[in-house]
C-alpha cells in the first residue's frame, strides 16, 4: 500500500495513467478466446479542435468500451480522423493566403497544393487526437485510421466502381445546394439556415392573349429570368380555364405555359406560384411533373452566383454579369417601370415596393455567402434502392434505435430519401475514378491503365477533376476501418483471427495513384486482430441525432450493400449540449464552453461524469459548470475516504465475492453494493448513462463515503488510528472526511474480530465502487486502485463486479436505514432550532417495542456519535424540546435551558411568515394566464421550482414549530 497524498492533484494522475494505460497496450484488443465487442468513433474532422458535443459523445463511448473491458470482452475502440475535404482545404488556402507574399491555391498544380495539405496534415493535423487522449478516450491508436490512408483509400474506389457497375452510381444533371464563395456543391449538414429581413414582391405576368394578368409573389424576384412555368392548384377554380395556356413573362419575353401542379397552395397569396427549376428545389420536381428535363431547365447563374445568358438568349445584356444583390435591384425597378409590380399598402394606407418579411436563408456555415440552389452535372448514388435494406433492418430490429423515438424520423427520411449527390468540386479528397474520353463517353475504373484498357487504344482520356463528397468515404467506416476489401476473401482461422490478411505495404500508393505517402495502413499484425471476422458488426455507434441521415444512415446503405449485414446492432442517437440558458452554442453568440478549459479547472473525470449523469436518452443537455464543480467534489471526497481507509487498516480486497459478515451495518453495506451493481448493470444494459451514474453517485457520495464511512468508525475507535473524535459525515463539499490521520503501514494492526471484519468489508466495497466508477471516472479511479495493495491488474482490465443477490439481508438492511433515518431526523430537527452541533443531549424513548429497544442498545455508540445524544431512563414529561418519530416511538430531547424556547418561537414565526409571504407570491405569479403564457419557458420552470422550494420550507419551519410545544 502506497500512502495517498494529501491533496488530489486530477492534471498529474490524468498526464501518468493515460500515458501508462497506452504505452503498456492496455487499450489494445489482446484477449484470445474472449467475446469481441467493437464500437467505432464518429471520425472528427483532421482539422477539428475538441468541442463540447465531441467530449459528450466520446465520454460515452469510452464508457461503454471500459465497461466492456471490466466484463471481460475484447473490446475495439476504432479511432480515427476523417479528411474533411471542404475544412482542410480551407485551413491551407487560408495559410497560404497569409504568407509573404500570398499565395493562391491556383498559383499551383493539383499536386503542388494536394501536397501541400499532406504536409500540414502530418505537421497539424493530429490535434484532436491529442485532445481526445486528455479526455481519457481508450481508443486503439496504434491501428488509428485516416479517410485518406491507403488501405482505407482503396476501399472508397472500390465501393465507387462496384456501385457504378450495378447501376447505383451514375452522372445526372440536378439541383444541388450550391456554396459560391467555395465554388463546390455542398451537403444540407453545410447549410446553415439564418433569419434575413427580406421582402416580398408581388408580379404581375401578362397573359398572351392580352386578356388580363396572373399575380404571382415571390422573395427572390431575380429569377424570373429564368422562370420556366406558372403553377396553379388543379382543383383552383379561380384559374381552371386558364390551365394550359401561356404568359409572356416581362423582361425577357419568354412565353412559359400555366401548369396545374398540387405544389401550389390556393390559400396561399393569389394561389398561382412562378417556377423556376433551375433555381428551386420545389420548383425543380414541378418542372420534371410538367415534362420538362434537366437538360432542358434555363440555368442563370454561374459558380460565382453572376448572371449568365440563358439556353434561349432572352436574358437583356444590361443583367449579365450582376451578382444576386444586383440583379434584384434591377429587376425589380423595371418591373416597376413597366407596371409589372403590384404595390403593397401597409396598415397605414402607404404604398411600398414590397412586404417586409423576414425570410429563411441558406448560407455556407464555412463560406458565410447565401447558398444557391444550382443546376449542374454531379455524381449521384441511388440512396433510395441502397435505402431499403436499412429500413427492413431498423423495422425487424436488426438494428435497434435508442431513444425508439428517432425510428419515426428515421422512417419519413429514408422512406422519401432522393438521390444523394456525392462529387465536389474540390482538389483535396478521394479524387473520382473516372475519365472523360474525347470520344464522348465516360469510363469509371480503379485506375488510369483501367479505363484506358475500357476505352480503347485511340481514346484520349482526361480524370474528372472532381473529389468525392467526405461522408461517401466516412461511410464506408465500420469495415473499412477493419481492413475490407482485403479481408473481405480473408478465412478466419481457428484461433477466430484473420489469416492471410494484411494492411497494405508502405510502398503502396496513396489516393492519387502517384508516389508513395507516409501515411500508410496499419502494421498487418493489428489488422488481423482488429479484423473483419468477429468485428463486424460493430455492437453499437454512438452518435449526434444530427447526423442521422448524413452518416448514420449512410453506413447502414454501404454496410448492408456491401458486407450483407448491418454495419452495428445498436445505433445510439444523443442529443446537443446547449448553453445554460438552453440556446443552441455558436461562436457568433460567443456561448461556446470550451471542455479542455473546463478539464485544466475540473479534472477530465468530472466533465466526463457530468456528460453521463446528464445524457438521458437523446435529450439535450443544458451546460452546468457548477455541476461539474459538484462531480470534482465528489472525486476529491472518494479521495478523502480512500486516505480514511488507509489511516484504518483498510486495504485491497482479494476477492471478487462479499466477504463473511455478521455485523448489521457491515451486511447493510454489502446490500448496498450489490444493489448498486444491479443499478448499474440494468442502466447501462438500456443505454441510460445518466441512470448508471446516478446509482453510482448516491451510492458513492452517501452510502459509502458519508454513512458507511461514519458508522464504522466507533467499530474501528479503539484502535489509535481510527481518526478524530465525533464530527457528521463527510463534508458535503467534497473535503476531508473527519480528522484522518497518516497511516502506518508498518504499524501492527490489533482490534476486535469486528474491527478486521468491518476492515475487509470496507475493503471489499471500496473496491467495487472503484470497478463501478471507473468507466466514468478512469484517472482516479485508477490511481486509488493501485494505491490500496497489491494488484494481479490495472483498474483497466479488472473484473466487473458480481450482483449475488444471495448476500442481500433485508432485517440489516432495515436496521440500518432505520438508523440513518434517526440520525438524519434528529441533525435536521437540531439545525432548525440551532441547537449548537457540538452540544451533547440527553434523549428520552417513548413507546418503544421490543425491537427497537434492541437496535437502541446495539447502536448506542453510534447514535452518541453521530446525533450527540446520550439515552436517557423514563420517560420525558416536561414542556420544550424536540420530537423525532420513528416507526412507532417517539424520541424526545429535552431543550429548556440550552436554547431560549421563546426567542426560538418568535424567529421561527417571524421566518414562517416571511417564506409564506414569498410562497403565496410565487403562487399568484404562475395562476397569472398572461405570465404562463408569454414568459420564457424557462422562467416558467423556474418560478414552479422556487415556489416548492419555498413550500417544502414554510412546511419544515412549521414542524421545527411544533416541535417546541
């Protein structure tokens, strides 16, 4: 046993074990013949620094990966980092533009700038990890993944092709989310939806008879230039003569025929819609249902969003060349000229250009310009055939959603999904593996030699200079991650680990198909390992609800479509940490917590166990810094009643079972443990983290450290090191627990058979709690463990305890709640009347039975330790003291002459009155309609809280009261 340190110190014992745990292999799969269990990370981006959603959603998936440990599965934490082809590239150019003299992306060749950013990947790019091994993540980093390594490389082409070849990857001219400022497609997780005062304008569209007009409305004028149709309802009667005929839009000319379509809303403004498929989603199917095709939708815009001529050369050469902003403007004022403009009048009877209104736009959450729905030749793969598999997996259980709710969701989405587009226009990612032949035809191949052995000798070739969209490859993680496609035609061997497999030699090439890189696959030994066989599927994912679709989803697809199976059984879906007034964090409300901050002041063990005990199925979480002050406290006291058991005797237990016990309190303790190991168990079996780490808590901070600890004590007083003499449990701030001495291991320990009894108990107990705790709270409990005796293991790879509940003895269990319940009665009823804690007083029993005379006599010390009462003979029979009930006695302590009876009477009246007063008001606040209605919810919530905070206060003050006769 090696003397704890008086005070805990979480950044030296974090920096020790963490670098212990990885570089003796503790984090490796190594347990031949043992169940695997495998979990893979959501791959943060190379360029991401750890952000309070990555420490929740990596606090719980290390949990999970050491719990599996402690059960004695052979448990994969995969690890690794995804390209991010929009931030990275965005990184270097923004680097490259702050050197002396600048430099632009375009100053170089592809593989000039492609360079580039390999070279700051090996330089910067390991950021995060280094920040995830703060937080404690036992992830295996000697088999750490790179989306662009070349093992992982070679998977993404190979899905690519094969899928090509099936028929579910093809090239189709569609509307994408458009970023300008990037000039790339970009994925709806990109868009970033903000509220803009805008207007709404109201046209008029001549009909080609001259017979009248059609009003139409809209928030983007500009793109009547490239209007293509007028949509009416087909049950509008308002406009049923006139479906099939023609306007002839102002500006241009252009004569666009008067479609029925059911995407017009009759309630909605005129009830007729202007269309425009080449710059509206909506608009976009209305154009495929009138008959019209891709090809054929007027297109206005160029990748910088200026106005360019249209197919049919009827946009005015005053208009090209205008941004949006610009054309707008002067769309707007010809319209107006020209009489084409309704005019709105506001309430006042004053006439306006247009409406105000405040508009949903979509900008670039990277580029911060307004996104344009874009008309462009992309790759697509058919999500909606790839999609079904995943949808008969979730809804025959395959794969098991947690929280159920998301299953609702998950269905609509899947169930309507559209093709996903999957190439952008970008130099840094998995470049697409096809080539463009001069003689018109594409040709999609693994490799140059290929397509040009596909097209011929006399066909020039040239690659598509396009990159594949980030989450294509993050798809493919769940067996990627394991060495597919080589271990795909791999045997297990009989021993159950992959023979014949191994990661790709250094020399093999990158993603580029040029040179070799210094980022090469795994040793092959971790593969085999770490192989497919066993491994996939993963036992669960553990994920934002954000990326349901964006990534979740997508390994469903790829995973069933190319492994034939689901990718994981358990797909857990958490919510969003949120700031403390429950709004949404961003840096530009400057409400951004920041958890390495949070774990250089707190320790990383009580950030992690705040993201638990406050991550309840899905829900999002509000930040509580001052909770995660409250779960330091708690380390700090576990820490304190280790150094208390080592001041006592108290050493490493030597057995997985409860030792034999006859003393009550010591039987108490051991059903109290146990009970907390069928908590736990039952709570993480179901996914409920904030349930396993309340069980834990309570079980910690009160039964063990405060009672436990305390009743104990004159069991072990007649020894010399025992501690101090009286004081309550443990500070509930987290100090020292009473008086606690240095031990002396060397000193001989002699006591009573109870003494060594209650010693190997406590030992027991606290060493359960420690295996219990430890997925939660790794660093201490690590450090605790090996500072208690000698150990066969690390904390890391100890046994989970046992939950026999063989050991549980109810008439313990019930003597010693009974007692607690006493004591508690008793220090509440003295508190309230300020009775001095240290005063000790005469208590007198009335009606007492037979076994509660018992448990009086067996627990007299402790009661004169703990309560400071001495038990008195008779009966009491005068007026003023305080009356405790428990069970069927009454116990009375006497108060005349330690107390002034009627000063006390008088505060208590005078404070009675004065939390009634704040009470009733708080009363009259929520019968308010108008408040309950119109307040924030949260100052709702709050004024319920403070109102039965306030009650249950009025309510212990009138008993305090009473008490006093």
């Amino acid at each position: 046993m090696t003397e704890l340190p008086k005070t805990f110190d979480p950044a030296e014992i974090e920096s020790r074990w963490y670098a212990h745990w990885e570089e003796s292999g503790q984090f490796r799969p190594d347990r031949p013949g043992a169940e695997p269990w495998t979990i893979v990370n959501p791959p943060p981006n190379v360029t991401g620094n750890l952000h309070i959603g990555h420490a929740l959603d990596n606090t719980l998936q290390d949990i999970l990966t050491r719990h599996a440990r402690l059960k004695g599965k052979d448990a994969l934490w995969v690890v690794g980092t995804d390209h991010a082809g929009i931030a990275t590239q965005m990184v270097v150019e923004r680097q490259m533009g702050a050197m002396t003299p600048p430099e632009k992306r375009t100053d170089l060749t592809r593989e000039q700038f492609v360079e580039k950013v390999w070279a700051w990947k090996e330089e910067s790019g390991g950021t995060i990890t280094a920040q995830l091994r703060r937080l404690g993540c036992s992830m295996d980093w000697q088999n750490e993944r790179f989306t662009m390594d070349a093992g992982f490389s070679k998977a993404v082409l190979k899905v690519f092709v094969d899928l090509h070849k099936e028929g579910l990857l093809y090239r189709d001219k569609r509307l994408v989310n458009w970023d300008p400022g990037l000039g790339t497609a970009i994925s709806d997780l990109e868009v970033e939806t903000r509220e803009i005062k805008g207007s709404f304008w109201k046209l008029r569209y001549p009909l080609e008879d001259g017979s009248g007009f059609i009003e139409v409305a809209t928030t983007r004028p500009e793109t009547m230039l490239a209007d293509m149709a007028v949509a009416v309802h087909p049950a509008d009667e308002r406009y049923t003569a006139l479906i099939g005929k023609k306007v002839r839009l102002p500006i241009t000319g252009r004569l666009i025929p008067i479609v029925a379509d059911e995407h017009a809303d009759p309630a909605l403004g005129s009830g007729a819609v202007k269309i425009t498929p080449g710059h509206d989603f909506n608009d976009f199917e209305v154009g495929k249902r009138a008959g019209l095709k891709a090809g054929e939708m007027l297109n206005m815009l160029d990748a910088k969003a200026r106005v360019v001529q249209v197919s049919d050369g009827l946009i005015p050469a005053a208009f090209l060349g205008l941004s949006t902003a610009e054309a707008r403007k002067a769309v707007v004022a010809q319209l107006k000229d020209e009489d084409f403009l309704v005019p709105h009048i506001d309430k006042n009877g004053a006439e306006h250009d247009a409406e105000p209104r405040t508009i949903q736009t979509p900008y670039g959450d990277r580029s911060g310009v307004v996104i344009e729905p874009w008309l462009t030749d992309q790759w697509y793969v058919d999500a909606k055939t790839l999609a079904q598999p995943a949808i008969e997996a979730v809804r025959d259980g395959r794969i098991r959603i947690v929280p159920k709710t998301w299953e609702k969701t998950f269905f609509n989405w899947m169930e309507n999904i559209q093709p996903w587009c999957v190439s952008r226009q970008l130099w840094w990612g998995h470049r697409i593996p096809a080539w463009f032949g001069d003689d018109g035809q594409i040709y999609v191949a693994l490799s140059e030699a290929e397509a040009q052995a596909q097209a011929g000798a006399g066909v020039t070739l040239e690659q598509d200079s396009d990159v594949l969209d980030t989450w294509f490859s993050s798809a493919l993680w769940p067996f990627a991650t394991l060495g597919w496609p080589d271990e795909a035609s791999a045997s297990p061997s009989p021993s159950g680990e992959g023979e014949g497999v191994g990661a790709l030699s250094l020399t093999e090439t990158d993603a580029r198909g040029d040179s070799p890189h210094p980022n090469p696959s795994p040793e092959g030994e971790g593969l085999r390992r770490n192989s497919l066989h066993g491994r996939y599927p993963n036992d669960v994912l553990i994920s934002g609800f954000d990326i349901l679709f964006f990534w979740n989803a997508r390994m469903m697809m790829q995973g069933m479509h190319f492994m034939k199976d689901v990718p994981f059984k358990t797909l857990y879906l958490h919510g969003l940490v949120r700031a403390a007034d429950g709004a949404k964090m961003s840096k530009s409300k400057g409400n951004t917590v920041d958890p390495l901050g949070l774990i250089d002041q707190y320790g990383a063990d009580a950030l992690r166990f705040f993201m638990a005990a406050m991550e309840s199925q899905g829900r999002d979480i509000k930040m509580d810094e001052k909770r995660v002050e409250g779960y330091r406290n708690f380390a700090t006291k576990l820490w304190n009643a280790a150094r208390f058991c080592q001041a006592n005797g108290i050493v490493a237990s030597t057995t997985l079972e409860a030792p034999k016990a006859e003393l009550a309190v010591n039987r108490w303790i051991i059903a109290e443990t146990i009970q907390a190991v069928q908590a736990v168990d039952l709570a993480l079996a179901d996914y409920r983290f904030d349930g396993a780490a309340n069980a834990i808590y309570q079980f910690g901070w009160s039964r063990f450290c405060d009672w436990y600890i305390e009743l104990i004590k004159p069991v072990l007083s007649p020894h010399p090191l025992a501690g101090g003499a009286g004081g309550g449990p443990a500070g509930t701030d987290g100090g020292a627990i009473a008086d606690t001495p240095s031990p002396d291991p060397s000193r001989k320990r002699e006591g009573s058979a109870e003494a060594d009894e209650t010693r190997a108990v406590a030992g027991w107990v606290l060493d359960q709690l420690l295996v219990l705790l430890h997925p939660f709270m790794p660093f201490i409990t690590e450090e605790l463990w090996s500072k208690m005796g000698p150990r066969e293991s690390d904390l890391i790879v100890a046994k989970w305890p046992m939950a026999d509940a063989r050991a549980i003895d109810p008439a313990a269990a019930q003597e010693v709640d009974w007692l607690i319940s006493l004591v508690s009665d008793i220090r509440a009823a003295r508190t309230e009347l300020n009775v001095s804690p240290g005063a000790k007083l005469p208590m007198h029993v009335q009606g007492a039975g037979a076994l509660t005379q018992e448990r009086l006599a067996r627990n007299a010390a402790v009661l004169a330790r703990l309560a400071r009462v001495d038990l008195a003979d008779g009966e009491f029979a005068g007026q003023g003291g305080i009356q405790v009930l428990a069970e069927e006695a009454t116990f009375v302590i006497p108060l005349d002459g330690v107390i002034d009876l009627d000063a006390e009477k008088a505060r208590l009246t005078k404070a009675i009155a004065a939390v009634e007063k704040e009470r009733d008001a708080l009363a009259g606040r929520l019968s308010n309609a108008s408040f309950v209605e119109r307040a924030k919810p949260e100052a709702v919530d709050k004024a319920k809280a403070d109102h039965a905070d306030k009650a249950a206060e009025a309510e212990r003050l009138g008993a305090a009261l009473v008490r006093l006769g």
